[in-house]
C-alpha cells in the first residue's frame, strides 16, 4: 500500500488519505504483459496543487499541471494567415 508521496522530492509519509490525490494506474509485468492488479500512488495535498501523476513505459512520473494549462494555451492561438 501507499505510505508516502509519489514525488521523490517530497516523499511525505502518508497519514491522512483525505489529504491530497490518490492516482490509480493498471500495473505491468516486467514482460510487458497487463497483469490484473491496480497500483495506487498518492500525491500529498502540497504536491497535488501543482503536479499529477503520469504512467510512462518507465514507471510513474509527477508531472506538472502549470506546464499543461500553458501548452493548452498555446495550441489553442491560431496564426493569422499572410495574404
Ligand atoms: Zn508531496
């Protein structure tokens, strides 16, 4: 089970799980294979204001929400077309 924040940096022991996010991903076999089991990571409440979490062929990465909105913002301006 979960005992402390999935940020490495972080890394706060979990004592309350009405604190921050729980993300649950399907977990892998080392042979690639899905395998039915859930894995569980919290985020604590700090962390979970500015980052979640991502399932990458490496394994669980924190990614941050900041960096998302901004990429959005950006792919929804449309250029002006030269004449
Ligand atoms: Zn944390």
């Amino acid at each position: 089970m979960v005992k402390n924040c999935a940020n490495p940096k972080c890394a706060k022991p979990l004592h309350y799980l009405r604190e921050g996010r729980i993300f649950v991903f399907d977990a892998e076999s080392d042979s690639g294979k899905p395998i039915h089991r859930m894995e569980h990571y919290w985020l604590c409440g700090e962390c979970s204001k500015t980052m979640r979490l991502e399932k990458t062929g490496q394994g669980v990465r924190t990614v941050l929400k900041a960096s998302l909105s901004v990429h959005k913002t950006v792919g929804a301006i449309s250029q002006p077309l030269a004449s």
